[in-house]
C-alpha cells in the first residue's frame, strides 16, 4: 500500500492508493462510430484509486477535466427506470411535506432530465434545477422543469441566491460524488441553504461496495464513494450538521443523508450506521486491501467465463450499457470480440459503442429477437425491471451476474 502523493480532498490528510487500473476511457464518453482516428485519438487517463484513513473516503486520484465529463454529450439520463422514477416521486411527496408552498423553493443540483424536479413543477411548487451537462437540461426543460445550464459552484450559488433567495430544501442525488471540488459545493450550498433548511444528498454507499465487491461503482464521474463519516467531516467545516440517514437498495446500496445548519436532535438510525460503520473498520486500511482483492478476483471470474463461453462458439451479449461496466470491461479486457453487443433502451445510447471496448449499443426491443445465448446483466442494479420486462417479452437467453459473484440465471 504506497501512501499516494495526494491529499483527500475531504480532509487534506494523506490518501493511500489501494487501486490502478491503468489507462480507462471516461465512463460515458460512447464513441459515434469506429475508426482509425476515432480509436486513436480516444481520451484516456490513468485511474487510479485512493482510500483516505482519516475521513474513510474513497476517491479517484487524478480526476480528468469536469467538462470532459459533463458536456451536451451526456449519455445518463435518469427517467429510463421505472423503479427510479416511482423512487423520486417518493422522495417528492415527503419532500413536498417540508415546504411551504407560497414561500419556498426547492433547489436540486444535478437535475439530470428533470426526473425528480417533474413532480414539483407539475404540482405548481418554486423550484430550480442546476445541471452542467446541456443536452439533459434540454430534457428537463421538455418536461417542463425550470432548469439552468452551469455547473454549481460559490459563484453560482451567489447568482441563484441574488435570483431566487435561500432554499428551504435542496436536494443532490446521485451527483455529489461526480464533484470533484467538494469544498467549493458545500461552500455553496452554506451559501444558499436557509437556516432552517433542509440538505439531502442520496448516492452508492460506501459499506454496501465494500460489502458487494463492486469497485465499478467507482469511474470517471464516480469520483468519490461517501460513508456517514466523510460526509460529516466534510460538511462540519462548513457548519452544516448530519442529523439522520435512511439506506435504499438502489444502485447496489444508497444512503440518503439529511443536513440542516441547526443542531436537530441526531436519530438512531444516523447512530446505527455510525456504528455499524465502526464496526466494519471503514478506517483501517485492511479493509480496503480485502476489497481490491475481492475486486480483482470478480473481474477475472468474469473474464474466464466469458472467454470459455467464446470459445464454445456461444453468443455473449450484455444488457445495459451502464458507465458501470465500463470500469469493469476496460479492466477485465473484455471487448467487442468477446461481446456481440449490449442492449439498452436510452435513444442517446444506441447505435454508440462502449468507451474503450468498443461494443456496439443496440436497440433493447431487438433482444427478444436476437436472442444471445448468455447475456451479461451489466445494469445489476436494475435485474428486477430488466428480468421482469424480458420474461413478458418471452426473450430466451440465460442471465449472467457477476456481482457480487458470478451467477447464471434460467429465467425464461
Ligand atoms: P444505471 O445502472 O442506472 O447507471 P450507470 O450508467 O450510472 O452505471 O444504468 C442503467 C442502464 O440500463 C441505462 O443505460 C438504461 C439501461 N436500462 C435499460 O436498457 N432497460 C431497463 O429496463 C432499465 C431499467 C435500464
Ligand atoms: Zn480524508
């Protein structure tokens, strides 16, 4: 375990690689087509990962440029789920019940396609979507979302605070950890939060990766996987407080995390978690030794499969071309002739071919036709939906999972 040359960016102490991938694509840069000058001039950087033992968060160390990243290129768009939809509008209602609707407004940072923030403007309720990526914010405003084009940092929370006022709520989910300047957003959310607001931040949760071996949560983007105890350290120095946590099973395990800048009585459940991160030694460097080995030995089990089912003569496909995946195919060398395509249903997606792996995207209506004989469930955060979904379509594969070990399912 080499201590790295860098400083977390949570505590400034010094972070320890435990991870280098060496050089990946950016999750969800999909190529438009395949050629010499394409292939050649792809974008790559050195991924490396490191753990800081002071604030147990885990973070890439060398993060590329955020506008290589977030662009009017931006391939995630949220409201291809059903799942999360239903799980937003929860959010929605609950949230709802904290405003008041003459006065407030709710701000979300990363408003992707408006998935969330759709809830609120149908019902009339103030609201404000930031979001640095164009052609999602062109989405959102389709669905009729109030929604402005920047990233969100102090400079921006000055101008929505002259516009708008402070935010009784604001809400961050699955975007905090592609911020690489952490400090700059708690920064600007102490700015713009009133004093008797509410912050919630949802995103994977640490001890669940650790739990499930899914270092693919962890890419280009994913620039940071929080525990209760990095976020508090990190959000104390700018006087916001953590007083309560709630934990889905979305994206392989989420924690929603609840701030205000009062000091509100900390719930049992917050302590739980405290604890149960304690106990999980999320500060001691083992750990995360344990997990990399955990990592690598999923990556080659895959590799192995894939490779002895090609040699049969088998048609292997993947279904989702998630930005996951791109983590674990780069790695694992698992490519376009090993794979014959990926299905997925996201338009922006299809027709692309994976960063790196050059895998083509079809179309997810061709599955039931194509019918490959083993299909790789690269979205394994979604199998329910997708399973369900393919058995009413009488689609024939056999599913392959590979986290957090490798399973074949006969689902047909
Ligand atoms: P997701 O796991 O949400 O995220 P990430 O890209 O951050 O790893 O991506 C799920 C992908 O799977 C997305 O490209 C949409 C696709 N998908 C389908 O094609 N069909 C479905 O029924 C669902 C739920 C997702
Ligand atoms: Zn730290």
């Amino acid at each position: 375990m080499n201590k790295s040359d860098c400083l977390c960016r949570v505590c400034s102490s010094t972070i320890s690689d435990i991870f280098d991938f060496g050089n990946m694509p950016i999750a969800n840069n999909l190529m438009p087509v395949i050629n010499d000058t394409y292939t050649k001039n792809e974008y790559k950087y050195n991924m490396k990962i490191g753990v800081c033992i002071n604030c147990s968060s885990l973070q890439i160390v060398n993060v590329p440029e955020k506008e290589l990243m977030f662009n009017n290129q931006y391939a995630y768009f949220a409201s291809q789920s059903e799942f999360m939809k239903s799980h937003f509008e929860k959010l929605g209602n609950k949230v709802m019940q904290l405003m008041d609707k003459e006065k407030d407004y709710i701000l979300e940072i990363g408003s992707n396609d408006g998935i969330f923030l759709k809830y609120f403007a149908d019902k009339q309720y103030k609201h404000l979507g930031v979001d640095a990526s164009e052609n999602v914010v062109e989405t959102a405003k389709k669905n009729g979302v109030n929604a402005l084009c920047s990233f969100f940092d102090e400079e921006t929370s000055i101008e929505i605070n002259n516009k708008y006022g402070k935010a009784k709520i604001i809400v961050i989910t699955n975007t905090m950890h592609h911020i690489e300047n952490c400090q700059e957003v708690a920064k600007g959310i102490n700015n713009i939060l009133a004093e008797d607001g509410t912050l919630i931040i949802e995103d994977p949760y640490l001890l669940d990766m650790y739990k499930i071996g899914s270092i693919e949560q962890v890419y280009a983007e994913h620039n940071f996987i929080w525990s209760l105890h990095s976020y508090k350290t990190l959000f104390e120095k700018h006087s916001i407080k953590l007083f309560d946590v709630e934990h889905f099973d979305t994206h392989g395990g989420s924690m929603r995390y609840y701030f205000s800048k009062q000091n509100l009585n900390k719930t049992s459940t917050m302590q739980e978690y405290i604890n149960l991160e304690l106990n999980n030694k999320i500060f001691d460097i083992n750990t995360f030794i344990k997990f990399q080995e955990n990592c690598i030995n999923i990556s080659k089990e895959l590799y192995n499969f894939v490779v002895s089912k090609s040699k049969e003569g088998k048609i292997i496909a993947g279904y989702g071309a998630t930005a996951k995946s791109a983590t674990t195919l780069n790695y694992s060398n698992i490519d376009k002739n090993l794979i014959s395509c990926i299905y997925d249903s996201t338009p922006f997606k299809i027709g692309k071919y994976t960063p790196g792996t050059h895998i083509e995207i079809k179309d997810a209506k061709l599955f039931t036709k194509d019918s490959p004989d083993y299909t790789i469930l690269f979205a394994w955060n979604h199998k329910k939906e997708i399973i369900e979904k393919e058995k009413n379509n009488k689609s024939k594969t056999i599913w392959v999972e590979y986290i957090p070990e490798l399973k074949l399912t006969y689902e047909n």
